[in-house]
C-alpha cells in the first residue's frame, strides 16, 4: 500500500486535501484523524506537520508526500522534488527597517531572525556572509521591534505582515517556493506514477477548458489556427450541411480572447466547458 503524507494544518492542508480529492482519493473528515485508509486506492494517508513531511519522506517511511519548497529545503531531508501543485506560492525574503539594508551583503555580522535556519544559512554561506541566525517559532516580523535581531528572512505571501510591523524587503529573492509533490531521493518513480498522473490531470484540468463550436467548411482551417488545440482538434461533419463542429482544449487564461476571434472567423455555438480530471 503506498503511503503519502499530507499536511494536516497551516495554507498548504486546505488545498492539498481538496486537490487529493479530486484527484478521486478519499479523505479524512474529522481533523483529529492522523491517518486514512483508502482500500479503493490502495493508499494510505498520513496528516503530518507541513515541516515534518519531507522529514518522513527522507527517512524513506512514506513514498511521497506534498509539502512546500522552501519547507523541503530546510528540513535537509533525503528528499527530492517530484511535481509542482500550483498552490501555496510564496516568495522567501530579507526585510529590515527602512535604511538598515540595502543587499544581502549588509547582513554580515547582524542578527537574521527566521523559522528557515537551514535555508537561510544556506542562502548566506552561498553569498559569503557571516550573520548570527536567530532561529524563531513564528511571528518572526516582531523580532525586530523587540529587538532580537536586525533582519528577518521569512515567507512573504501579500507583505501585509512585514508592513504592518513597518519593515521593507531588501534584496533578491531567496527563493520562489510553491507547494509540491516530493519522494524519497531513491524510491522507484514508478511506484507514484498512479498518483503523479492522477494530480497531474487535476491541475490540467485546472488550467484548461473545453471549447466546441460549428463552423463553415470553408472557415474550418482560420478558426483551427485561432486554437490548434492540446495535440489536434477533434473535427466532425454536422449532418447535412457544410458546416463542421470543432472541439478543443484552450488555456482557461485565454477562453474569453479565443471564443471572440473564432467568432470573428464565423464559428457559432461557441460552448465552453469546465473539465474535472484529464489523462494526456
Ligand atoms: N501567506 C502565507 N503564509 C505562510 N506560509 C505560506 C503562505 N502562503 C504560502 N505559504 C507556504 O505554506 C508553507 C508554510 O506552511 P506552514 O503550515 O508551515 O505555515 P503557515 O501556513 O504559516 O501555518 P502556521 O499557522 O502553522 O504558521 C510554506 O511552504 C509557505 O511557502
Ligand atoms: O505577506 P503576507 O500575506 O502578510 O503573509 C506572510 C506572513 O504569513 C505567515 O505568517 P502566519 O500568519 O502563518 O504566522 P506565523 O509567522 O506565526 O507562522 C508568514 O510567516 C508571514 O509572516
Ligand atoms: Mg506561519
């Protein structure tokens, strides 16, 4: 039975659920269940701590488990990155108080307060600073004000939180980070392939939608090139006429701009259609 840990609290566990559940997983309905038997599926879940994830996974006693970047690499774990979820991003950044810093290399020799010790030493060792990091639970933007540190590194979402505790980011980002599907450095890819496809069709169904419209013959090849679909459209002849019914899969980001050009090209009953799951 293939084991995979999910988050059981913080922004990765709400997406994650849902996404394993249209996936066609079955999943926990109390928050207090620690682990869920999926006899369908032959998969057993484990609610874990997001930083605690890629600890199991490493540790090679789950097959696979989804978790954040930045969270993969702190942990250190034997773990390695296997697909992006398209949830949960975040950047990871330095900030300081207006005039402090300016580059990373203003660090040296300051105090760097984060709940990210590894991947800021990291970060920091890789640009040949010296800083002091302090290593805090959470709420690490107060640490200034109270007076425990310099610069904070941590994640910024919308960067309400460092402004509201009057900080500026300063530097290039540290690290782009989005939730992901991680596995054991040497498990077998093929023994997640199952649960890879699945996820894998969720978020293309996610990006896609299916278009279908009728259009004249003669019209057929402008309003193909407007959307030459995921690999070919499929094209059929409508009864007794000369018109043809196309159906495609276009970009959810550009349905609106296709759907007014293959009208502009003469296309009709112009369909769009959300898609629940997808196998390519
Ligand atoms: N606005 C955000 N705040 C915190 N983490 C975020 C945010 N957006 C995305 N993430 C990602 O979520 C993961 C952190 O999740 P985690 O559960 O540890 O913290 P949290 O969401 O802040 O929850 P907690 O309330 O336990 O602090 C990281 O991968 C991080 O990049
Ligand atoms: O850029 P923003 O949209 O403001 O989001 C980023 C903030 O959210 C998280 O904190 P959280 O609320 O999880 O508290 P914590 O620091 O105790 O984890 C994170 O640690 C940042 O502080
Ligand atoms: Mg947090």
């Amino acid at each position: 039975m293939l084991r995979i840990a999910v988050p059981n609290k913080g922004s990765l566990s709400d997406p994650a659920v849902q996404l394993l559940k249209e996936a066609g997983y079955k999943q926990r309905r109390d928050p207090r269940e620690l682990v869920l038997v999926d006899e369908r599926n032959d998969v057993e879940f484990f609610f874990l701590r997001p930083r605690d994830v890629a600890v199991y996974v490493g540790a090679g006693t789950v097959d696979a488990g989804i978790t954040g970047r930045d969270l993969l690499i702190d942990s250190g774990a034997d773990a390695v990155e296997h697909l992006e979820l398209g949830f949960g991003g975040s950047t990871f950044r330095y900030a300081a108080a207006p005039g402090v810093a300016s580059s990373i290399l203003d660090i040296d020799g300051k105090r760097v307060a984060t709940s990210y010790p590894r991947l800021v030493e990291q970060h920091l060792a890789s640009h040949g600073v010296t800083a002091h990091v302090v290593r805090l639970d959470g709420a690490v933007e107060s640490s200034v004000r109270l007076g425990v540190a310099d610069v904070v590194a941590d994640v910024v979402s919308t960067g309400t939180t460092l402004r509201a505790a009057g900080l500026e980011i300063f530097g290039d980002p540290i690290l782009g980070s989005e939730a992901i599907l991680i596995r054991a450095q040497d498990a077998p890819v093929e023994d997640i392939a199952i649960l890879t496809g699945r996820l894998r069709g969720v978020l293309t169904a996610r990006r896609f939608v299916l278009v279908d419209y009728d259009v004249p013959s003669d019209r057929l090849d402008a309003a193909i090139a407007v959307s030459p679909g995921f690999e070919a459209p499929t094209v059929t002849p409508l009864h007794g006429s000369d018109w043809h019914a196309v159906r495609v899969m276009v970009p959810r980001a550009e349905m609106n701009h296709i759907m007014d050009a293959l009208y502009a090209v003469g296309a009709r009953a112009i369909l769009t259609t959300e898609l629940l799951a997808v196998r390519v």
